[in-house]
C-alpha cells in the first residue's frame, strides 16, 4: 500500500528537533501544543516507527528520528520553493533577452525551457536582430541582457564563448567550388568583414549572390544550394553542412559576449543570465575537446 507523507506534519518534526520541545516548537508554528502533538503522533503512526525518546526530561530523537530529519529538512524546503516559485509575485514578470539570428540555435532554445521550469510566471521576451542593433537598444534601456557576436570584447561586457567561425553550405552541395564564390550576407551581418578579407587575402574571387537583413533570406539561399554562408561552429541549423575544404581560407573566431550580466538587476534576470552563460560555456567547451 502506497503511503504518503504530510507536509504539514514533517514541518512540525523540524520544529520540534530544532526547538527541542512540542512546547516551544507550537510557538514556533503558532498552533497549540496539542496540535503539535497530534501532528507528530499522525507521522509515528503513518511510519510506524517511534520519532522522539520521551523517556527523559526533555525530548530527544531516537534513531529513526535522526535519520527521517535529514529527508524532512529537503521535503520541507523543496515544498517551499515550489510555492514560492509558483505563487510569489517576486517571481512575476517579464525579462527582455536580445540575441543575434545567427546564435539562437541551439542554446537559446535550452535557456528558455529551463527558465521557464525554474520561473513559470516569467515572461522571456527574445528579441533577435543584428549585433548593432541590439547594443542600440540596449543602451536605451529597452533589454535586460543582450548577447553579441564581436571581434573582441570590452570594459562593459562579458565574453562568455570564442568560437572560430566555419563556412556553411547546403548538405552535399557544390556551391563552395565555384568560382566566383557566391556568398549570401547580411548587410549589417559583423562576420562580412572577416569573410571577404579572407578570401581577398586567399585571391578567390567572390561576389554576392544575395545581400539581406533577412536571415531566413540567407538560410534558404544557402539551403537551395545557391550560395555559401559563414556562421559561428556549432550554431548552424541541423539541415545545413560545415564545409570541410582546403580550397576555403580558414576563418577568424568571434567572441559572444553578454552584457547585463553585471548590473544587479535582481533574481530573476541573475538566473536567466547564468543559463545563458551554462549553454554557452558548454558550446566553447565542445569545440576545446573537437580541436584538442
């Protein structure tokens, strides 16, 4: 037969080992010592097992009181923070994250589950553009925390991930051999820079096959097998390939930095932040052990 333990009546166990008395632990709990009592008489005979050593003049706890301690110490807390978490308005409200096209995938989608499991009463308002863009807005104080993809880093910002930046073509595609090379890029995108001053310095000719603000634009391009794309390792989207070749230069990495990870802004942006610095610490680790 399945059993189930109270809540109610492992609190007042708490109480009274760490008051040492039912007296002191109703106090404690605002009920009567009675209720107390009864409480801890309902947990004895649920378990079937004596908790407190009444034989003295105070009350103590026998073995299997000892060791029941430990387990309703955690029940107790853990069934607080649920109720906190769930109904507390400390834990309402909305966060606004700005992220780059190009790193939503794959962490992003992994912080916002998480962060919605920790703070269910949390809105993530994810705002995704250009570099510039969202360092603009957040300036204006319109983001909580914004991530970036720079050539370096800075004073007002945290690098949380380098990562080298790869060549990107349809799976099984040609495009990459021709020549020129045709290449799909933002108008605003910072990889361009870095891109054309490889394959300038390499002498491969190129030219642009398409230039938008648009990165679904780019990605279907590129998927089509028209154009090749540069993206950070790892954050491409599973229907798109890295392409190995030594016919491509090879290309600069490029820091994700975090900014609003150092200004206090409370709890809940404090643990949104570290998931995004956990997912992203874990993407550089795996290019470490790729190269190493």
């Amino acid at each position: 037969m399945i059993r189930n333990l109270d809540i109610t009546t492992l609190r007042s166990f708490v109480a009274v080992a760490d008051s040492g008395g039912v007296t002191r632990a109703a106090g404690f709990l605002h009920l009567t010592q009675s209720a107390v009592s009864m409480q801890i008489k309902r947990l004895e005979e649920l378990l079937d097992l004596q908790l407190l050593d009444r034989s003295g003049r105070g009350i103590a706890l026998t073995a299997s009181g000892e060791q029941l301690l430990a387990y309703a110490r955690r029940m107790v807390a853990m069934n607080d923070e649920v109720i906190a978490r769930l109904t507390d308005q400390a834990f309402e409200g909305e966060v606004v994250l700005g992220v780059p096209h190009d790193i939503v995938y794959p962490a992003i989608p992994r912080v916002l589950q998480q962060f919605n499991a920790a703070y269910p009463r949390v809105r993530v308002q994810l705002l995704s553009c250009y570099t510039s863009w969202l360092k603009e807005q957040y300036e204006r104080g319109e983001c909580d925390v914004i991530l970036t993809t720079e050539p370096g880093g800075g004073d007002h910002c945290e690098t949380i991930a380098e990562l080298p930046l790869r060549w990107i073509g349809a799976a099984g595609g040609s495009a990459w051999r021709q020549r020129p090379l045709k290449l799909a890029l933002g108008r605003r995108c910072l990889f361009r820079a870095s891109v054309i001053a490889a394959l300038d310095a390499a002498n491969i000719p190129w030219e642009l096959s398409v230039e938008t603000e648009n990165d679904r634009t780019i990605e279907a391009t590129v998927s089509a097998d028209l154009a090749v794309h540069a993206m950070l390792e790892g954050t491409a989207a599973p229907h798109l390939a890295q392409i190995e070749s030594d016919a491509l230069p090879v290309l600069p990495s490029h820091k994700i930095n975090l900014y609003g990870g150092k200004d206090g802004k409370g709890q809940i942006v404090d643990a949104l932040v570290d998931l995004v610095r956990q997912n992203f610490a874990k993407m550089g680790n795996s290019h470490l052990r790729a190269v190493s």
